[in-house]
C-alpha cells in the first residue's frame, strides 16, 4: 500500500470524488454534487491537497489538507478533511497511515498545527494522540469537537 498525492495520480481523481460523495454529500443530505468535488479537487490552488492511498491497484482511502473547514474558526489553519477508507480496507491502518501523510505535510509547509472537526469520531482521534481544543455546536445543533496535531516539523518526518 502506497500514500501517494492525487495530483500524482491522475487516473484516481475519479476514485476520491466517489468516496468523498458518498461519506461526506449522500450521507449528510449536503447539495454537492460530484462535478463541484472535482472541480474543488483539481483547482490548482494551494488547497486543498490532496491524498490517496494505493493498495492492490486501487484507490481505497483518500484525504484532504483544506485551508478551513469551519467557517466559524477562521483563526485554525490549515484542516484535515474529507478520510474516508474504502469498508473493505478498514481495520489495515490506512487511516493512520492517511492521517499521518496529512500532519507531515502541513509540517512541511511550515504550519505549527493543523486542525479538524469530528462529530461521530472523536474516540479514535483521541487514540492518536489529538488535543481537543474545543466543543462547538452547529448552527444545525449537531455537536462537534475541535482537534489540533502538533504538525512541527520534527527530524523523523524529515527523514522519512
């Protein structure tokens, strides 16, 4: 299994909006479709940036740097968004493995921290070793928390 950026890997492209259609639009009732994820994905800007994870040729996790990814706390930059790991792949650490590529990047790019916002997976960042920074509650009253990593860059992710 590899962690590779989408930008690398053209022929995913396709791949990663499905996965995030289906995680992030279907289940949520949002009103994007999967033309506007492309176009998000494949903008050209500095964000967002863009993940996959590659195992038995195959695209079956994908995640995102995004510059924000809640309105309401413009001060946090950047954000982890948008994992999703194909069911079948799960419980294989590509999550981890993800979310890993994701900090170091944003260490890379120089930024101290980065951020995200869960609803229903607060447990599992909690076991990777994210802070909780703070409780915050929707303008839809669905409650979420707040997470930052420490992304400094540190000698073993340069190494590596």
């Amino acid at each position: 299994m590899k962690i590779e950026l989408l930008s690398e890997v053209p022929n995913a492209i396709d791949d990663a909006v499905e996965m995030i259609y289906e995680e992030f639009v279907i289940k949520t009732k949002s009103s994007a479709t999967k033309s506007t994820i492309k176009k998000f994905l494949t903008c050209g800007q500095d964000f967002p940036i863009t993940f996959v994870a590659v195992a038995d040729e195959k695209n079956v996790g994908t995640i995102s740097i995004f510059e924000n990814d809640y309105k309401a706390r413009l001060q946090y930059k950047p954000w982890l968004a948008s994992l999703v790991v194909r069911e079948n792949y799960r419980k294989y650490g590509i999550g981890t493995k993800l979310i890993k590529a994701v900090v170091d990047k944003a260490g890379e790019l120089g930024y101290p921290e980065i951020y995200l916002k869960t609803e229903t997976a607060a447990g599992y960042y909690d076991k990777l070793g994210w802070q909780r920074v703070e409780r915050v509650v929707g303008d839809d009253g669905i409650e979420s928390w707040i997470f930052k990593k420490s992304a400094k860059k540190t000698l073993q992710n340069q190494k590596g």
